[in-house]
C-alpha cells in the first residue's frame, strides 16, 4: 500500500487550511486560487526535487497563511451590494462548500439587515419554526466584529423577511435591488409599530470557529443604528460547536451568541 | 484604535506597497509574459513587495478579472503546467495612469522633504 510521506501530509493540510479560508468566496474563484496555489507549490517542489519536511515548511511560510492570502482575496471582508437580484440559498446548502447562495449574502448585509433579521427571527421562532444552518466562519486567529457578524447570520426563512418589513413601516432602510424588500412588498402584509430597542439579551449571531477566542471587550451593535439604539453587548466567550445541529445553532443565535 | 504599527512595520509603509503592488505586476508584465511563480519570487526576493507570495494570485486573479491581464496555459519541462500572465491593452493605459501619477506624487514628496532637509 502506498503511504503519503510527512511533506505530502504537510502540503496537503495548507491546502485544506486554505480551502477552508476561502470558503466566503464565490466557487469560481475559490477554486482559481486554489489552483494557482498549489501550482506554485509544485512548481517550488519540482526545483527542490521534491524537498524534506523542513524545506517544505519553508515553502509554505514563504507562501504565507491561508488566511493572510483569504484575506488578500477579500474572503473575509464584507461583500459590496449587489446591484440585482440575488439568489439565495436553497435547501440547507449554508452548511456545506457548494452554498449556491454565498452571492445571496450581499443582500443580508444591507444596511445591517442580518441583525434586524435576527430580531425578528428570535421573536418569530416560537411559531415559525425551522432552521437554516449557519454561513461557515473562517478559521481566524481573531476574528473581527465585521467578519463574524457576516459569517455567522443564520439565514431566516421567507417568513422572517415579510416581519422584517412589517418592522419598519415608513422607513425602508434597504437597497432598491434588495430581494428582501421586494419580497415584503410582494407580500404586502400589515403593518406594525417599529420596536424601539432590540429587547435585552439580543446581540450579534456571529461564531468563529476557533473556541476560546472571544471578541475583546464588548461588541457594539451597529446594525440596531438604524433604529435609533446602540446597544453594547458584552462579548461571551463560547458557544455552538461545528456539530450542533441547525436548530440548535438558531436558537443560540437569536438567543443572541458572540461566540469564539 | 487605529494601529500605527503592523508587527514591525509602520502601517503607512504596508499600505504604500499594498497601493502599488498590483502596477508593479502590469509594470513586469509589460516587457514580457511571466508566469505565477516567477512573479511571486521576483516580487518577494527582489523587491520585497509583498512579504507572503501566496498572496499575489488573489491580486493576479483580480487582476485578470478586471481585464488587465490575461492569461494562457502553457506545459512546462519542469513542474506542472504554468498559467502565463500577459498584459491587456487595458493594463497597458492603467500602467501608464498609474506611472504618470506616479512620478507627480513622488516629485511632490520630495519636494516637501528636501524642502524639511533644508529649513
């Protein structure tokens, strides 16, 4: 049987990592990147024929972090607005690496929708029912208020959207290509009286999937401006692991969870 | 609150290369196709502009995307095949744009310095 030597083991654990750090990006050009990696670490093995454990340590730290080249390829900051439709997800592909709606995010981030939407979905959940996984978070050292808030928002079902407006009568906070208002509106649903404050307790549903990292000091709500309320939430170390199952990722989340 | 200090280098210095990197590639591209590799070493042993090679292929990616550079596949004797960078016309004006800017920003900073060194 043929055995995979220690620097094959080593390359293909950067390759992993990096894989793992693109995963906010559209697949197209996860997979670009990806290639061209690897092909300079060929190419760079090839002229060290090959090359012991040591010198493909070199190798790769001459290449850099995954994250660090994650971060140059924009997989971990927040995407522009897209100027049309998007799709989102559909069935419960968040979880997984051919999320069809990873463009579909844009949408959520408008305007610091993500947040509100958790609102409404933790308000909702008691009758609504159902959970979406949550978006994978990059495996960074440290992550950023920013990046968690993008990586984690659980994605709430059609429901969740026509409340979201019914939220904010008069006050159409979002894009004009956003799906969501174009959803409410097609839903035309009655209006209610704007919450003046997230209730107590609601915070950021964001993880990074590294435990023990927790935000330093408290995490300010920024998304909530939009309703007049700047609320700072202490930031709690811990939460979801990878295997908690969607449902109980949602609750966490609407539950309000900074997690580490 | 803002750091002034990446690891050891000054903010200021990682954003000066970071702005300048990407028409240092048009800049290498403009005399002669080159592949991945070879501008990622020439980049980081000679000039020192960027300090991970891992990260120019984001940059060459995006580059490529906005159409100022294209790409063809090529075998190589030595490794795996290589994907060549080659300049666009549109990477041509950008690279003059960017020269042009250029030499007026660095005209205009040491006028200013030398004007310092001479007070």
């Amino acid at each position: 049987m043929k055995t995979r030597s220690d620097p094959d083991r080593i390359v293909e654990r950067y390759l992993a990592d990096l894989k793992q750090a693109l995963t906010g990006l559209p697949a197209s050009r996860r997979r670009e990147i990806q290639d061209d990696v690897s092909a300079h670490i060929d190419e760079a093995r090839a002229r060290l024929r090959g090359g012991d454990e040591a010198a493909v340590q070199v190798l790769l730290e001459r290449l850099g972090d995954p994250e660090e080249i994650a971060a140059e390829a924009g997989a971990r900051a927040m995407p522009a607005p897209r100027q049309g439709p998007t799709r989102g997800c559909r069935g419960s592909c968040c979880s997984g690496e051919s999320c069809s709606g990873s463009a579909g995010w844009s949408a959520w981030s408008c305007s610091g929708l993500g947040l509100r939407l958790l609102e409404v979905a933790r308000q909702a959940a008691g009758h609504l029912g159902g959970a979406r996984g949550p978006r994978p978070a990059p495996a960074a050292a440290q992550c950023s208020h920013r990046e968690r808030h993008m990586h984690q928002l659980v994605r709430p079902r059609v429901g969740h959207r026509h409340a979201l407006h019914h939220q904010r009568p008069g006050r159409p906070p979002l894009g004009r290509h956003c799906r969501v208002r174009r959803a409410a509106r097609r839903a035309g649903g009655r209006r209610r009286a704007p919450r003046a404050c997230p209730p107590a307790g609601l915070t950021l549903a964001v993880q990074c999937r590294r435990p023990g990292l927790a935000p330093p000091g408290n995490v300010r709500v920024a998304g909530w401006a939009g309703l007049r309320c700047r609320q700072a939430v202490p930031a709690k170390t811990k939460i979801g692991s990878r295997r908690a199952g969607p449902r109980q990722l949602e609750s966490r989340s609407t539950r309000l969870s900074v997690t580490a | 609150m803002w750091r002034m200090v990446l690891g050891d280098e000054p903010v200021w210095l990682a954003q000066l290369r970071r702005g300048s990197v990407e028409h240092c590639v048009l800049a290498l591209l403009a005399k002669e196709e080159r592949y991945g590799f070879e501008l990622a070493r020439t980049l980081s042993e000679e000039s020192g502009l960027v300090a991970s090679e891992g990260t120019i292929y984001p940059l060459l990616a995006r580059l490529r995307r906005n159409g100022l550079v294209e790409t063809t596949w090529r075998e190589s004797v030595q490794g795996p095949p290589r994907r060549y960078y080659r300049l666009t016309e549109a990477g041509g004006v950008a690279l003059a744009a960017f020269v042009r800017h250029w030499r007026d920003f660095r005209d205009a900073v040491d006028r200013i310095l030398e004007e310092a060194q001479t007070a």
